[in-house]
C-alpha cells in the first residue's frame, strides 16, 4: 500500500513543469555570458566598427607593424623586408586612403610591396571595418 501511495505520488507530480531548467554555469554569481555585437542598428555600427578594427590591428597588424605602428611588432624581426613604419611623415604624406585600403585588402604584392603583408579579403563586405584601420594608419602619422 505504501508503495502504491508513493507510486501515485510521483505520476501526479510528473507534467505539472514541461519546462527544463534554466542553464546554469552551476556557480551562483557568474555572470551570463554575452555573445558578439551585432553591427549596425541604433547608431551601434560606428563604435562597433571602430571596436572591429581596433581589435584587428592590436591582433593581427601590431604583429608586424608594432602596436605603435613603428614597424617592431613581434614578428617584425623574423620579416625581410621589415614592416612599414606607419609614423614615417614621407610615407603618410606620399600614400592615399585609397592605397591603403588597397593594400589592406589585397595584401602588399597586389600593389608591388611585400608579399609578406597578407591580404585581409575577410573585410571586403566591411568597408566601415577598413575604414577605422586607415583611420588608426593615419593617427600614428599625426604623433610626429
């Protein structure tokens, strides 16, 4: 008798919560994870792409060209011909945005420079993307 009473117990609890639990990282103070911004909406597309690019430089690009711009990344000295000095005055003032947009996403045999610079063909849908890197290329032209 106990176990019948047991029995209809537990089949009258079951389906009252179809919902499974809530996922839980099992410590009760972590903070919900966040995932990538999405670009664009609600004026967002500016600072993200500014973010974008910001992060590409300081992830890909300071490898060779240093996070000063100086050409003395940390792949730099393994490179012949070294990375471009993107403080050089001669340099900023003889190369276009054009040209540098160019180089970024064909990479530097595309306009007869190092086929060690590669091309970045994964930002060719991200103009504004490219556009923040010319704009960190040319702010290490304004130090000197």
């Amino acid at each position: 008798m106990r176990r019948m009473l047991i029995a209809i117990a537990l089949l009258s609890s079951c389906g009252k919560n179809d919902k499974p639990p809530a996922p839980t990282s099992g410590s009760p103070n972590a903070r919900p994870e966040t995932g990538p911004r999405a670009s664009g909406g609600g004026g967002g597309g500016v600072a993200s792409a500014d973010d974008a690019a910001a992060a590409m430089f300081r992830d890909v690009c300071a490898q060779c060209h240093g996070i000063g711009g100086l050409g003395d990344g940390p792949a730099a000295a393994s490179l012949n011909p070294r990375p471009r000095n993107y403080t050089d005055a001669a340099w900023q003032a003889a190369v276009t945005d054009a040209d540098i947009t160019k180089i970024i996403l064909e990479g530097g045999q595309a306009v007869g420079k190092s086929p060690m610079m590669p091309a970045q063909a994964q930002l060719k849908g991200k103009p504004e993307v490219v556009e923040a890197l010319v704009k960190i290329i040319r702010s290490f032209g304004a130090t000197k």
